[in-house]
C-alpha cells in the first residue's frame, strides 16, 4: 500500500518521560510492602501499544522516591530539567510520580512553566505487582496528551484514568480510588478519547511566575480551623515561618479566639486565607462576625479565592522565594484566585512568555 506525501511529510512527536518515583514504579520487597524501584525506561517498556502511537520517546530516571518524600529542591530541579527538555525541542514532557503529592507538584511546574509546550504529570494507584495496575495505562494517555497539538498553551497538565485536569484545579479526592483525581472547581479541561485528547474545557489565561534565581530557605506553613481550637498550635508554629496559609471553615471563618493570634502574626508575615472545603471560593463580604472573611480580610489577611491551601501554599512559597512584597503577593493571590482581572498579576509578560496572566478557576 503506497504511503501519502502527508504521511511522508508529518514530523514525528518528540516527548520525554522524566520518572521521579512513586507507586507507578514500585516492587515488592523480600519483606513485603512495595518500594519505588523501576526505572523510567523500565516503565515506558511496559506500555502496551507504545510503538505503534508515532511518538518518539525519550527518557530520564530523575528520581526513585516515594511522592511524600519529593523536596523543593527536588521540584527546582526538576522546573530546570523540563526547561531545559522544551528548549531541546520536545514536543512535551511526562513527569511520573507519586500521588500522594501529584496535586502539589504539578501547580509548582504550573506556575514556572512559561512555554507552549504540555508538561503532564501522571502516576498510578494501585502498583504494578497487582492485578489492574493502572500505571501502563495512565502513562499511555499522558505521552498521548504531551504530543498533541491541542494540550499546547495549557500549562502543566495532570492526566489520569483519561480525564484532563489543569494542575491549579485537580485534587487527590480518594486514597485508593483509581479515579481519585478529580477538579472540584471548573471540571476537567477534557478526556482521552480513542487514544485522542479531547480538549472541552480551555482556560483562558494562567500564572506564572518570573524565571529567577530564588531562596530555597523558604519556610511556609499550612493551619487548619478545627472545631473548640484556641489557637495554641497556631501562636506555637507561627513564629518559625516565613508565610502561613489558615485552612478555614467554609467561606473563611476560624473561632473568635483566632482573631487577635492572626492578625498579630499577619502584621509580620503573609496569611493567606484559604477554605478547608476543598471547593468554592473565599468570600469577602457577606459574614462580618468576628473570625468571618469579612472581619480576617480588613486585618490583613490575603484572600486565596478559589486555590485550596495547598496549592495556596505552593504559590505562597513560589512569591516568597522570590522576595514579594506584601502588595505584590496580595496582587498574585487576586489574579490566581480568580477573583481579580489578569491585569492584577504583577509581573510582566514578555514575548518569550515570562510573566503571565490570571489564572481562571
């Protein structure tokens, strides 16, 4: 059967496998339990179907560890080895990892990833010594995403049992379900379809932050509001760190004893004030009891919207490493939260994509 010009002529897909660790490359022990042990390689030669998908892979055994034991300075690492990948020419990049912090992860590369090409994050929950691992497939529909056309332009993606998710969304919602994964807030951005990314859900801007050398010192903690808590943890953590994100009831409510801790620790560093929910965003205007959004916002807390104090924590750190002021982080939390304009964010954007705009919910 004569092959077209068009076949002929269509450049083959370029993506790298960078493979950090996690449940997706684990064995098992003589002692049992399962310990991150394959390879990147190891786990790309598992995939059935790979070679018949005309894509070039490439890949880079980063890491072995498990996800709860990934460190900044592994993630700096890493936002470095994917620059350094797209500058190459790739067509995209798949991160293998644990999810226990899939979620963390993937908005940290979000964030610092400033060019065209998808970076897609992926993993498995149940381990390649059981019967329906769900790595090979999930590694499948993550190169099938990083070396379409369509995943352009978005940013760090998470892609698992087919569904799409934008990294500033998705959460880990189950802690065995292989359909844990879930964006509580918008929905997925699409689905794999016949071995296909289907795209129905585009956001229209996203955040990022400026390509700079930054602190690695960087200390930010995360509270949350708990039923009768007087505060004690809260003044006992407080003064080791550089930011502190406040998991709060609701629309953004603590207990009255609260109040006055706060805003004597958001006087000396940012307190971001995020919602413990895990949807929805804070308020600003409807509560005016003590410890109400109403109340914590006009003594001087930032207002995290819609992001949920993990990720709030990661781009509180990200702003911090880079030495924001109180005005340029109140800034960066409207725009990201959404619920600010893209003008809020106080970068710059460049031709080169440095910079950015606000990132929609």
């Amino acid at each position: 059967m004569p092959v077209s010009s068009e076949a002929v002529m269509a450049p083959v897909r370029r993506v790298a496998v960078v493979g950090l660790g996690g449940t997706i490359a684990m064995t098992a022990t003589p002692g049992g339990g399962v310990v991150p042990a394959l390879s990147a390689e190891q786990l790309v030669a598992a995939v059935p179907g790979l070679a018949e998908i005309g894509v070039d892979v490439e890949v880079v055994d980063f890491r072995r560890v498990p996800g709860a034991s990934l460190t900044f300075d592994d993630l700096s690492a890493l936002a470095d080895e994917v620059r350094d990948r797209c500058a190459a020419g790739f067509d995209g990049i798949v991160v293998t990892q644990g999810t226990d912090t899939i979620e963390e992860t993937s908005y940290y590369l979000d964030v610092r990833h400033a060019v065209p090409q998808p970076v897609v994050v992926t993993g498995a929950m149940r381990n390649p010594t059981l019967a329906g691992a769900d790595g090979p497939g999930n590694l499948l529909a993550a190169i099938l995403t990083a070396a379409d056309p369509t995943a352009r332009g978005l940013g760090c993606l998470v892609v698992f049992a087919d569904g799409i998710h934008a990294a500033r969304r998705v959460r880990k919602t189950h802690t065995t379900s292989t359909s844990t994964f879930r964006s509580p807030d918008g929905g997925p951005l699409g689905y794999l379809v016949e071995g296909r990314p289907q795209i129905v859900n585009r956001p229209a801007d996203r955040a990022v932050l400026p390509d700079i050398h930054s602190r690695a010192d960087v200390r930010v903690g995360v509270v949350t509001a708990t039923l009768g808590d007087d505060g004690t943890l809260l003044q006992t953590v407080a003064h080791r760190l550089d930011g502190l994100v406040v998991a709060a009831f609701g629309v953004g409510h603590v207990p009255a004893t609260w109040v006055p801790p706060l805003e004597q620790i958001a006087d000396r560093i940012p307190v971001v004030l995020c919602s413990r929910t895990g949807a929805g965003p804070v308020l600003v205007a409807t509560y005016a009891f003590p410890g109400s959004e109403r109340d914590l916002l006009s003594r001087g807390l930032v207002r995290a919207g819609f992001l949920d104090p993990l990720k709030a924590r990661i781009l509180l750190h990200g702003l911090l490493a880079a030495d924001a002021d109180s005005k340029t982080i109140a800034a960066a939390f409207a725009a990201a939260g959404g619920h600010g304009t893209p003008d809020d964010w106080p970068y710059p954007t460049t031709a080169t994509g440095q910079g950015t705009h606000r990132a929609q919910p």
